[in-house]
C-alpha cells in the first residue's frame, strides 16, 4: 500500500515555493485517502546555526502553515521529527552505509557549505542520511518534494539498494520522488535563475505566507519581468524564465496547466497579467496566513497535535527500527 512521507524545515518562514511546491500538495495527496505523514524537520533545521528561541517559534509556526494549508492532523500523521528518535537511531546505521563521495556530490552541500566546507557542520554534510531515515523509518513509497530535492531523494534510493545489498535483503523499499505541477521549482522574483527560497538576503525575492495583502501585491508588481507582452502560446516562454515563473505561479494557484493559463492570458503585458496574480495570490494565501495567526495564538494546541502525531508516527517507525537492527546483527 502506498505511504506519503515529507518534511519541511523550521528553518525560518514558509515562503509561496514551500506552499506550491509542498504544502498544497501534501493536502492534496491526503485527501486522495493514501496514508499520509508530515514532518517539521528540526533536527535537519540545526545543521545550520538556529537560535533555540526562533526554532522553537518556527517549529509551531509550521505546523499552522501545515494546517492553514489544508492538512488535517486527524487524516495525516503531523509530528516533528526529534520526537520520534527512531530517525536519529536509522540515520547513524545509514551514515555507515552512505559513502563520503555520494555525500560530496550534493549540490546543496556544495551550494551551502561553499568555499568553506572545512567549518560547516558534520550534520550539514551528513543531512542526505538522515532524510533517508526519515524517509525510510515509514517504508515510505512516495515522497511528494519541490524539484530541488531530486539528488537528496536519488541517495535515499541509493541508501536503500545498498542496505538491501549488503545485507542480502529486500526489507526498505526504494521510494519514489513525486515531483509533479506547474511549481515544482518556484523561481525568485527578483531573478528567475534562482529559486525562491526563504534564506535569500532580499525578501522582496519571495511571498512569505505571512505577508498580508498589500505587501504580496507590492512583491508582485515589483517582480523582474522583460519588457515583452506574454507571448501567445506556453513556447514562447522557454527564453524567459522571469514570464515562465509568473505564468507557473498563476497556474499552480487556479490548479490549471500552463497550456490552459496562456490560452487565457496569452497576449496580455505584464501591466494585464501582474495584478490579476496580485490579486489571486492574495485571494489564495490571505485566508491562509489568517488561518495560522490564529492558530499561533494559543501554542497548546499545535503542541498537542504534534504530541499526538509523534505518537502515531512512532508507533509505525520502532517496530521498523527494531528489525533493521536485527538484519544488522545487533543483540537485544
Ligand atoms: N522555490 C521552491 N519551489 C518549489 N518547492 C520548493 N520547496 C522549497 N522551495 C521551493 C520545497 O519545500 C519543501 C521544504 O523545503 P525546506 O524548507 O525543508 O528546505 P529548502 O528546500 O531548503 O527550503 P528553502 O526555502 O530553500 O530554505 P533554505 O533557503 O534554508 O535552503 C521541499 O519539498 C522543497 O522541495
């Protein structure tokens, strides 16, 4: 049977490419009735210097962009990821596993440790392990991720053919990235080479789901576009990646394709187009960030749904964790 495993980090706020490209699908998988679990990654957040105060806010503040988002913590297993220590315990039999080449590899290790890999963390370097416990902990088959995350899930894939292989067994089913709609890859908008991404410097760069309605419409008609009309068929944007974000964005918003949105919109300058997704972004995300103001108001709750899930979700990952240690050989 299939199960839907994925996390988001603490990291900060959540951004429009986190919702597009995470969020909403992750709604959208539970109410397709699969089995569904959803996880506030916080042991991934500190591979990067979090301030205990921040991370903790975050932490709960994601859990309401989860719910104001559509999940619902009775249908899907909502929990963060340090409470199940099942995680931690898989990942170090999987960092033994892992090699160092397959982990040197990852672009995001390159792109974050940069020039200085020799100080970045041990944890920053090992992340890849660790998401395949994550992962993996559920025998989870399908794993819903923005495009940025294919290399990480790929090493999950290659961490479990190499466990069954080198322990002659077919017990962790190789998962499959679902990398699926017209955001897959939600772009900047100040520069349509880089992704959208809640660390960029300049937060004119991205929507937050906390944005309130004049702020989004401001982000938007200040977005980087060239001076070009849209064109009149989704071709015509191959070139321009700042038209193709927007049109992306417009399209992953009303749920249509990319062919059906320049049917529609084809033709229109830009002086057309932006408000019209100023004001559907706005119609979209204002309910949501409305939604988590309120949650964020009494934290009890949110803590007793993540208590909760951390419950369910253990109940799924010990018994997994217990065997793989006795494929390993370890007494108990
Ligand atoms: N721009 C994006 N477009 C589509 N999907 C995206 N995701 C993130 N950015 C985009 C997806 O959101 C999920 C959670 O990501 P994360 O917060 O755990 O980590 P991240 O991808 O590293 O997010 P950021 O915003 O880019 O944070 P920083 O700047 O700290 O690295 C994933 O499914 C991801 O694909």
């Amino acid at each position: 049977t299939p199960r839907v495993f994925s996390g988001i980090q603490p990291s900060g706020g959540l951004t429009l490419g986190n919702y597009l490209g995470a969020l909403k699908r992750f709604a959208d998988a539970q109410d397709r009735g699969i089995e569904t679990l959803y996880c506030m990654v916080d042991m991934h957040a500190i591979t990067v210097w979090q301030d205990p105060a921040n991370l903790t806010r975050a932490t709960r503040e994601l859990c309401a962009g989860f719910i104001a988002s559509g999940v619902d913590p009775e249908k899907s297993i909502l929990f963060n990821q340090s409470q199940v220590a099942a995680h931690a315990q898989l990942a170090w039999v999987f960092n033994c596993v892992a090699r160092m080449g397959w982990m040197k590899r990852m672009t995001q290790w390159k792109d974050k440790a940069g020039k200085n890999a020799e100080n970045a963390s041990l944890g920053l370097f090992a992340y890849p392990a660790l998401m395949a416990a994550d992962i993996l902990v559920y025998h989870a088959t399908h794993v819903p991720v923005g495009e940025d995350q294919k290399q990480h899930l790929e090493l999950t894939r290659d961490i479990a053919i190499k466990f069954n292989n080198d322990f002659g067994t077919d017990f962790f089913p190789v998962p499959e990235p679902v990398i699926e709609g017209a955001a897959t890859r939600v772009m900047s908008l100040r520069d349509g080479s880089k992704k959208m991404s809640k660390s960029d410097p300049s937060d004119m760069s991205r929507i937050n789901l906390t944005d309130d309605a004049d702020t989004i419409a401001k982000k938007i008609r200040k977005a980087k576009t060239d001076p070009e009309p849209l064109p009149e068929g989704p071709d015509g944007l191959a070139e321009r990646p700042e038209a193709r974000n927007l049109v992306n964005i417009y399209a992953a918003l009303t749920d249509q394709t990319v062919a059906e949105v320049m049917a529609e919109q084809g033709g229109k300058p830009f002086s057309e187009f932006k408000p019209l997704l100023a004001d559907l972004a706005v119609a979209k995300l204002a309910p949501i960030s409305t939604e988590m103001a309120r949650l964020m108001q009494d934290t009890s709750e949110i803590d007793a749904i993540l208590r909760r899930g951390a419950e369910r979700a253990n109940a799924i990952a010990e018994p997994i964790l217990q065997r793989t240690y006795d494929i390993v050989g370890m007494v108990r």
